[in-house]
C-alpha cells in the first residue's frame, strides 16, 4: 500500500438530518463513496415524495471514483442508488441482501445500469493502490449489515453505519466483536459513526424482548391484529410471522413492496416462511377475525401511510374497526411524530387497541449513549465525525467522544459539503465541496426547487386570486372582465363588497395604462399585482398569492 499524501473525508448527506446517508473518502486521487440514502420529506415540502443527495461533485469526478460500498438495504442507505446510477456508472459493493434490495429499486426505476455490482462479506478485503477496504458485521433490524474501514498508511477511516450491541440478537444479526476491536489495536484515524440515538441514555432493548412481546400481544387479542412496520424491517416481520404460526393465525401482506422485501429475503434464505400461511387480502372474508394477522407499511416502506387510511375508513380493502389489535412496531421518523400522534388518535376513535410506545412491540435498531460509548472505545480514533443525525444528536455524541477522552478539538461536527483534510495523520479544515438535496416528486427529479416550495408553502397559506381581464390593443378598450377567481383565500359569496372593489382597482389601473399607450404586459401585470396585494392586504391581512392573465383579442 503506498503512502496517501493527502485524505479528505465529507458528507453529501446524513448530517444535520436523519436519513439520506452519503459520505465520501477521498484518498490522494481515489474517491470511495459510502452509502446512497434517501430522505423522507418534511411537512413543509409540500407534495415531495422523497429527498436525495445533490451528487453534482461526484458526476464531474467520476473517472477518480473506485466504487460505491453500500452498508445495508434500508432505504436511508439505499434509496438513491437509482438515481445515481442514473448519472455515473461506477462499481457497486455490498452484501448479498443489500445488492439484491437495490436490484429491485434499480427495476421499480427501470433503470439498467452497466455499473459492476460486486458481492462482498464480512471478511471480505479490496485493495487499491493506497487503500485497503474491509468489512465487519454489525447488529441492525436488517441482515446483512456491514460496517467499512479504510485502510490507508495514516490509519483507518472507519464507518460504522447503523447499529447496536444487543447481547441477545434474533437471527444471523450478531457483532463481530473481535473484528472491531482488531480495527481499533491497528490504529483508526477518523471515525464516522451513528449518531440517532445519542441524546438518550444507557442501552436499546433487545430483539428478543420484542418476539415475546409481539407474541403475547398477538395470543391475547380477540379480533384481527394489525400490525405496521418499516417493509425493510425484516427481523420485525420475522417475528410476526413466528408469533403468527405459533397461534395458528393466518398472515396477510398488504403492501406491494413488503411482499417485494419478503419475497427477496425468503428466496436468499434470510426469512423464514411457511406458504401456508400466507393468504391474499381477497380470502379475508373466509376466516374469522381471530385467526388473522395483518401486515401492513406505506407504499415507500414507510410503516404509518396505510395505517392512517384504514383509521379513516379509506382504505381500499381494510379498514378499521372495533375489537381490532393495531400494533406499531416502529420508531417515530424524525419530523413525523405529529402525524403518528393523529394517526393513533384516529386509530383509538376508529375502536381499535394500539399497542405502541407503551410495551415493548420494538426497539430501536441504533445504539443508545452506553452502546456508542462501546463502539468508541473499540475503535479508539485520533479524530472523530459524528454522522447520521440531526445536529443536536451529532452535538450530543461529540460529548460522548469527550466523556471517553476524545479531545475537543479532535472532533469535527460537520454540515453538508464541509472537508475534513489530513496530511501526516493531523487533520484540518479543508473547505466545501458543492452539496445540498434534490427533491423528486412523481417523475420530476430536482425539477421542484426553493421557489417552487415557496409558491407551494404561499398557496397553503393564503391561497390564490386569478384576475382575468381580455383587452383590444387596436380599439385601446377593455373587451371582457375583469374576471376574480378565488381559491383558499375567502369565501367569494361572502365577500363581495371586496371583490367589487378589487374588480374596480384592477379596471382603474387596465384604463389608465391604455390611456397612457402604455400596453406592456409585464408592467401591467406588476401594476395590478401590487395594487391588489395592498389592498387586500389592508382588508384581510392575509396575503393570497395574485396572478393577473390578460388576454389580446
């Protein structure tokens, strides 16, 4: 391995914000991309259905990238791998589960991408002409879970990507130990580790906890049980099963991708099913209630979406109703605790039991403040980055790294785009590369930006008032209207004293600027956008969003 003169490490997202995880090492000329997430949009992005990473940096570097490694198939991980191969054709690396998962994104996409896909394990080892990349297993809700360490020659950049340390884990999820505390006797120099679940103290609870408790609640229910996941949960969905095959319960799966997800993880022999049991939402009405279990997620995975239409009544097939169990075997997405509080408020006037934060039907697949104290001291690194969280977590496990003796200005709290550089293992700040999110919503990808979103955010917020108004610019008259269309600004029968007078400013206005030979569209649209505005502002103090047509005839 020869020497790296220069390192530099950042993120392209997954700070300051939970999810849409990418971060980038760059060793001298050699770029490694760890990651490819997605984000799920906050409230005020209206009608965005998903958020990814800005990659335009590493579309202009790409003949120095040597390969995306992808740490596991959740959709924070995995979601924008679409998208980017979509742009750059580099290799992909990742686990047998993890590739497979993108496989399918890659297909619901229809994209196919002439990049390498290769296949890498726990004990697998790349090596490149400055850097080593191996692998260690970690715990997670998902198999096949991988952390990557970078070997150079000024010591390892480790990424931890999600985990925890549960003494009693389900399936093949376990911690290679050893692996981590080897990684950490040879020397790590920077350290980029999860940060989810800094702000809360001691441990998560363990998986097996979980099966118990799912089982109990499932043996005790008199009607249907309902229970909602993440699609790509697949420890979760394991032990519902398990639960439902011990109590005789049928098992219907109602979302199209988590029959995906499962249908994947069954044929790599990471699930295990019995067909059986398995019933179509069309055979429903031939069992009784008490021999069903129900299997429900959103149509991105996201487990909540479905859940909220049943408790509506507006489900196409399942609704809600009394003696119903509804069990919520997920953590709250960041942003969205408001609408799983009213979903659950719903669900409880609806009739069901929700069975939720109360027992213990999930933990939290990100360790708590004792378990990254543990990845700390196992990796003892000179410097320290922590990612994958908002910035108060990130803020929260920088005070961890201190309280296990990490100096203060070893760790680096970074937003978007900002380098971290090191030369002869002393690191710097090393300035910005471009970074920010690109929104998609339906087909459009990055077509949707600030000043959409603004219009969008304007229009839930005051409304719209379209003026139509038809002139003759030969005869220098006004031929039709003016014409006011309100909507989501007033109540128009109610308000017709201010139409009336709004209707006389703009003609006022269209008059005067004929008679003055002055027929320039854009400043008579100005004109009568200014003029409304003042006055509706001073009649409603709401600020509706004003937009004139004039028409030629």
């Amino acid at each position: 391995m020869k020497q790296a003169e220069k390192i530099r490490v950042f993120a392209l997202g997954g700070v300051g914000e939970v999810g849409k995880n990418m971060y980038v090492v760059e060793v001298d000329e050699d770029i490694f991309v760890l990651d490819a997430g997605l984000m799920f949009p906050e409230d005020e992005m209206f009608g965005i259905d998903m958020v990814i990473p800005d990659i335009s940096y590493l579309v202009e570097q790409q003949e120095r990238i040597r390969g995306i490694f992808l740490t596991h198939g959740h959709d924070d991980h995995i979601g924008a791998i679409a998208y980017v191969l979509r742009k750059i054709t580099v290799p992909v690396y990742g686990a047998k589960l993890t590739l497979a998962l993108m496989e399918e994104k890659l297909k619901e996409q229809g994209i196919t991408s002439k990049a390498k896909r290769i296949e890498v394990h726990a004990d697998s080892e790349i090596v490149f002409e400055k850097a080593i990349v191996s692998f260690f297993q970690t715990n997670h809700s998902i198999p096949d879970c991988l952390g990557v360490s970078i070997q150079t020659s000024q010591g390892a950049i480790v990424y931890t990507s999600d985990f925890k340390f549960d003494q009693t884990p389900v399936g093949i999820c376990r911690t290679d130990f050893g692996k981590m505390a080897k990684i950490g006797a040879q020397g790590v120099l920077c350290l980029l580790s999860d940060s989810t679940n800094a702000e809360k103290p001691g441990y998560t609870g363990s998986e097996a906890i979980v099966g118990q408790e799912i089982s109990d609640v499932i043996y005790n229910a008199h009607g249907r049980v309902i229970v909602a996941c993440f699609a790509s949960n697949i420890t979760r969905i394991q032990q519902v099963l398990n639960a439902a095959r011990d109590h005789r319960r049928k098992v219907v799966i109602m979302s199209r991708h988590m029959h995906k997800v499962i249908d994947i993880a069954v044929r790599l022999g990471y699930l295990k099913l019995d067909e059986n049991m398995i019933i179509s939402m069309g055979e429903v009405d031939r069992y009784n209630d008490r021999d069903l279990v129900i299997l429900t997620t959103g149509n991105q995975g996201e487990p909540m979406a479905a859940l909220a239409r049943m408790a509506k009544q507006a489900h196409k097939y399942i609704n809600i109703k009394e003696e119903d169990t509804v069990i919520v075997a997920s953590s709250p997405m960041p942003g969205h605790e408001l609408f799983i509080a009213r979903t659950i408020d719903a669900l409880y006037r609806a009739g069901a039991n929700v069975v939720y934060g109360q027992r213990q039907v999930h933990v939290p697949g990100h360790g708590y403040q004792e378990e990254l104290k543990l990845m700390l001291n196992f990796m003892k690194p000179k410097y320290f980055i922590p990612v994958h969280g908002e910035f108060r977590m990130q803020k929260a496990h920088g005070k961890i790294a201190q309280a296990v003796g990490i100096r203060q200005d070893a760790i680096f709290l970074i937003e978007k785009g900002e380098v971290i550089e090191f030369r002869n293992g002393h690191a710097r700040l090393g300035g910005k590369v471009p970074s920010g999110q690109i929104l998609i919503d339906g087909l459009g990808i990055g077509d949707v930006g600030n000043i959409v979103l603004r219009d969008r955010r304007l229009l839930s917020q005051d409304g719209i008032m379209i003026v139509v108004v038809t002139l003759s610019k030969q005869e220098k008259r006004v031929v039709a209207g003016p014409e006011m269309i309100s909507r989501g600004f007033v109540y128009v029968r109610e308000s017709e004293t201010l139409f009336e007078e709004s209707i006389k400013i703009v003609k006022e206005i269209v008059e005067k600027s004929m008679e003055d030979y002055v027929i320039e569209w854009s400043s008579l649209k100005t004109n009568i956008r200014d003029a409304l505005s003042q006055y509706l502002f001073e009649k409603t103090k709401r600020k509706p969003m004003i937009l004139p047509i004039i028409m030629e005839v």
